[in-house]
C-alpha cells in the first residue's frame, strides 16, 4: 500500500531566479527534502543513515509538471507517497501546495544499488515490511 | 521541423554527490546549459538577451531518465533537439552520450510567458520562424 | 551588542560532493538557512516578508574556512551571530559544530539596498531596534 | 611564482535570484569552473582526472567580496591566480570583471589531500614544477 506523508518548506532565496520564482530545478532539492523527512518518520531511518549501511538508493527517473510558480518565502506543503513498484525499486510521487493551491506535481523513481557491486538489489525487507504493514493496518 | 545541435559539457565536482556519480539533478543544469547554446546558435539570440527583451520562457514540464550513471570528469555529448508543440511553447529534448554510451534521456517543456500580465503568449514570429525555415530546408 | 541563536540542520546527499563530504559550497545554504532562521526568531519578520517590504539584503561579502569535513546526514548546528557593522550593513558570523566538534566557521555581510534606487540605505529602525533592546536587556 | 589565466563564462538562469543578480554563492560555481580551466591549460591535467590518480584538493578556505552585481546573461571574464602558499596548499585568486568593471574578488585555497589516510600532503612533483618552471621563465 502506498504511505503518505506531508513535508513543510518554504522557498528560499537560493531557490528563487530572476524571474521572481522558485527555479524549475529548486524542486528537486524540496523532493529531496521530503524523502529524506519520509525516510526518517517512516522507515525509522534516514536516507543518510541507510546510506552508511550499504543501502543506496540510486535515482532512476525524475519528473515534475508545474501548474503555478511558487515565490520567495512561500510557505509550501509537499505531499508524497510512496510505494514500491517492483521489488528493488520506490516511487515517491510529490504533489505540492501553498493553502489550497495545487503548485507542482512530480515524481521520484529510486532503486536500490549494492554500492560494491554497483548493481540493483532487493530492497531490505525491514524497508520492504513498512508498506506490508501499512497494507494491513488500513 | 524539430532542430538539433549537439552542445559538450564536462562532469564538475559540484555535478557529482557522495554517491561518486553526477546527481540525478545536475542534470538540469546540463539541460539549461544545452539550450543556452541552443538559442545563441539556432535562434541568434541567447535565452538570456531574449528575457531583457520581454520574452520569457518558463519551464512547465522537466523530465529525465537516467540509464547510466556519469562520473566525475566525463566528458558529455548533450544533444538536444526543440521542436515548438504549438504557438506559445517549445519541447526541447536531450539525449546524453559519453561516447557511445547512451546515459541519460529527458525533456524540458518551456512556455513562452509575457512577463507584464504573467500570461502564456504566443512564440515571437522571428523565432518561430526558425522552425519553418528549417522546414523548407531540409 | 550582538544576537546569538542556534539553527539545526542535516547535511543531504545535494550538499556532498564525490569526496564523500559536504561541498564546500554548500556552506553558503546553511548560512542563508541559518540567516533565514534568525531573522524569523529575531525580527519577527522572515528575510523573504521584508523582501516584498522593500527591504533587499544584498551580500557584499563572504568568508568560510573549513576546520573539518562534514559528512552524509550529519546533524550540524549552526551558532549564527549577528551585528549591526554600520547603520546600514548587519555582520552575520557562523560556527559550526557537529557535538563537540567545530567543523566551519565564516560569516556573511549584508547590505540593506532600497531596490528602486539599487542604492545601498539605513536598516530600518525596527530591525535596528532589535540590536539596541538587546543591549540593553544585558 | 603565481600563474595567471583568464576564463570566460556567461551567468545563467540559475546563477540568478530575484533580486535579478547572480546570487552571492553562484560564484563559487564560476571559481571552480576557472580551477577547472586552469588545471587543464597549466597542469595539463584536470582537476577531475586528477582525482582519480589519488590525488584530491580539498578546500580549506573560501572568500568573495562582491563590488558590483551582475546580472542574467553578462559575459564575465575571470582571471584566476593561482600561487603555492606551502608545499601542501595552492592559494587560487580570482578577480571577475564585466569588460572594464570590476565586479568581485575572491580566493579559494586548496589542500592536497591522500584520500586513503584522508591526510593532508605534498603536492605531487609533477605540478609544483610548474610554479619552478614559470619563475625561471620569467
């Protein structure tokens, strides 16, 4: 099942161009943001953390659809929900808003790499249970 | 008829993570990059000298896919083609090599925006020209 | 007299360059996050709120000498001191630590600029206020 | 003796900020493009591929005083100085002028590092000949 949950930013100065708006680029950093904030809450773990156990989860695809540019300051809310789509890959798609505004929608396709080997792998069951468990609590 | 050129770029160390490989959204950079030169070669005019002449083009959609990872120190053949997908907007497309290495694919959709009403417009007629002239041509 | 606060933070995979450590560029966000923080905690009023007041910080100056590495998924705190230089520019200076350890410190300038003039011009009373009551209340 | 090169760049969209101005710590980014440059025109070998015969620079200090702005599109003309301040560091200076003006100065300095025992140590031979060889040519 997939599990959501809701990120809270705001746009900084060095996500803004000389458009007056959050670059098109900057929301990849808040994507970022958000996974590393899901990895912690629900996985029980950060990204980085994984990241020292030889876990690595490596970025296979990347999109975003801009509906409204989002300004400096705006304080943002970035849904994502995860779920896995095979067994050594996640998706993490993002929607997010400013109040009731819908802003930008995208996703993440991330896969899990044996960083000695470099190749693609299982994801950990403890990783693989949370969406298990999560189906049956629903 | 769309247009390609081919632009050659380099993997720099703030490209690169702690992963060893060019961050999946460096590659953004590489894009806006490609287009830069794109523009001052095909359109005469670089995107930036365009936004001081009141014609702004804002990303609606990016998208990449990424096969193979690229390292420090690569040298990378960006080819990127643009094709407008009606009168206000351009698709420009990418494809990464290194060598024969097929790496990376993706897009960027940009909308050409009177900066003003911040309203879509239509493409000014001496650059959509360059897309027809390019029709007979060929 | 000068202000003091702390700003927590975690170095992300965008932070870290292919040497394993956080780029020494990405210094410069934490700082502008670190500034963006107190200025809140501070002022009551976020640098990108007195943006839209017509009050543009613009950076004259900036200085890091890094002591030691901070890696993936860190937990840095960020001591951020600020005083006001002359009426029209605030000082900030940052040390970094990671617990004991003192990893960073630097500091940036910043001048108040009117943004119609693009002149430089005083802060505004109630900011500079802020810098008097705290001395007083020493 | 110091060696001094001139490179030449183009500020992009995402150097820029709302303020219209390339943001302060896009010129961190222009500083490691013109190490790069350098490396290869003095050295006769990158930075990047340098790093993988073991040999890493790792930045100890970083420094910029901003004079001028510069804006979306402007052609900049870095000219980068590079001097061995110790038989372990190079001292990179920069001076960034817009035809004659004189936008901003920095440093950055760098310290040969042996990755496997992450501990500083002398530059090799090969590159430190070329600060001897220039003073004889001189």
């Amino acid at each position: 099942m997939p599990i959501t949950e809701i990120y809270e930013t705001t746009v900084k100065v060095y996500d803004t161009d000389f458009q007056g708006i959050s670059h098109y680029a900057s929301y990849y950093r808040f994507y970022t943001n958000a996974i590393t904030y899901f990895s912690t809450k629900v996985f029980g773990d950060s990204l980085e953390s994984m990241a020292y156990r030889g876990i690595w989860f490596v970025v296979v695809e990347s999109y975003s659809k801009y509906h409204m540019p989002a300004k400096l300051g705006d304080k943002l809310s970035i849904e994502v929900t995860a779920a896995m789509i095979n067994p050594k890959a996640i998706k993490y798609s993002f929607r997010i808003f400013r109040g009731s505004d819908f802003l930008t929608e995208g996703y993440l396709t991330m896969v899990c790499v044996d960083p000695k080997a470099w190749k693609s792998t299982n994801i950990p069951d403890d990783l693989a249970e949370k969406f298990r468990i999560n189906e049956v609590s629903k």
